[in-house]
C-alpha cells in the first residue's frame, strides 16, 4: 500500500541525487583519465630518459678519432655529437668569448656561477673551429687573470663535439659590450668576431691549460631520471581518485531514500 505522495516525494528526491550520481562519475572519469594520461607520459619519458643516458654514454666512451678536413664538417651530424675528436690547431686569443653559466649536468666544474670560455682556433689548413676551453669562476672574466692558460703556439687537443645552443624564449640577449653571451651559440660567437668558423664546436677535455684555468673537465652523463617516481606518483593519485570515487558511491548508496 502507498501512502499519497510519498512516492513522488522520494521520486522527486531520488532524481538530485542520480544527478549528483552522474556529475561525480563523469568528473572522476575526466580526473582519472587525466592522471593515467600523465603516467604514461611519465613512463615513456623515462624509458626516453634512459635510452639518452645509455647513447651518451657510449658515445663518450668511445675512442677519440680525427676531426674530418673543412670539406666534410657538412656531414657531421646529430649522430656524431658527443663523440670525441682530436686536432691541432693554434688559439687566438684576442678573440675569446665567454658564455655566462651557473653550472652543467654534464660535467663538475665545482659549481658557482662562472663563464665558459670560447675561443677560436685556427687548423694548419687555415679553417677554423671554436673551442669551449672550459669553465673559469667569476672574477675572471678578464684574460689577464688567467695569463698563464693564454697558450700561444700549435696544440694537440682531444674535445667533444657539440652542436651551438639555440637561444631560448627567455634568453638574455648577448651583452658584447662586457663579451658576454647567455647561450652556447659558438656561430653567433663566431659571427660576432669576424670569423667564419665550423657551424659546431669542440668542448675540450684534454690537456688542461697552465695555471689550470679555464678548467678542463671531462663530459659525463649525469642527467637526472626521476621519471619512474613521478609515473608512479600520478598513477597512484589516479588510484586514490578511484578509491575515494567508490567509497563516496557506496556511501550514497547507503544513504539512498527507502520506498514505502
């Protein structure tokens, strides 16, 4: 038997919460996707990661061989950065530049803000390679700081090679009045000295200069990989978004109108 209008009063209070029902599930399905979405980025960043750490470091740890003549820097490409090259070549150094840094994942040069130091260098057939000499700290922007590492005369020198930076959005635009650059860029170095010089340049490991600056250091790949710890993050939100999402829904259920 039922009671006159109680059973539209409880089909009138079963309907907000069957609302409420549907808004909760759809918005923990958005989250939940989400969440997952951004695990798998994660997961495949490490597995990206990993592969990156595993190619540097065989690259670097390969065997030193010649730089190629002029005629074939065009071939070099993405898959010949991070190798070892060995020339001969003569430093000018009243063109050097330096490129401001507060550090490097690739190698230690004892931290602190410093400069890299790049300088033009000239083969015997006259071409010309920048080389990133190394690190010195501030204070020693000027040469005459650092006289004994001004080396004059052909050197034998083994290096890596690297690509130039690109300038980010958010890079500071080269201060040449104080020969200041905020970016590897060894072409826009090189442009800016009246060189024409080989559109890479060389980051020298070998040897280290009299007086020890600009300091020489050896590339390692010491990226960070906290991948697999932020995947594992998001996916165990998403896993409390769920555990929360059910528990709410047996709630309801539980506080669900009776019918008389």
């Amino acid at each position: 038997m039922s009671i006159p209008g109680l059973s539209e009063a409880n089909s009138v209070e079963r309907q907000p919460a069957q609302d409420g029902v549907l808004v909760q599930s759809v918005a923990t399905m958005v989250a939940v996707a989400i969440l997952i979405g951004l695990g798998i980025w994660q997961w495949e960043r490490r597995e990206w990661k990993e592969g990156l750490i595993a190619s540097l470091t065989q690259r670097l740890s390969a065997a030193p061989v010649a730089l190629p003549a002029a005629g074939g820097w065009a071939k070099l490409g993405p898959d010949d950065e991070f190798l070892h090259f060995s020339l001969t070549a003569t430093f000018e150094n009243d063109k050097e530049g330096l490129v401001f840094t507060s550090g490097s994942s690739m190698r230690n040069d004892g931290g602190g803000p410093g400069y890299w130091v790049f300088t033009p260098a000239r083969l015997p057939n006259g071409s010309v390679v920048m080389i990133d000499r190394g690190f010195v700290p501030e204070g020693h922007q000027d040469a005459k700081t650092r006289a004994e590492g001004q080396v004059t005369g052909p050197m034998t020198m083994v290096g890596v090679l690297r690509f130039p930076e690109t300038p980010g959005l958010f890079t500071p635009p080269p201060d040449t009045a104080h020969n200041v650059w905020f970016s590897r860029d060894s072409a826009a170095i090189a442009r800016a000295k009246g060189i024409d010089a080989a559109p890479f340049y060389i980051e020298l490991e070998s040897p280290q200069p009299p007086g020890g600056l600009p300091h020489v250091a050896q590339l390692m790949p010491v990226l960070p990989n906290n991948h697999l710890q932020y995947a594992v993050t998001w996916f165990g939100l998403a896993a409390m978004f769920v555990g929360g999402y059910v528990a709410w829904l047996f709630g309801s259920w539980r506080r669900r109108p009776v019918s008389v």
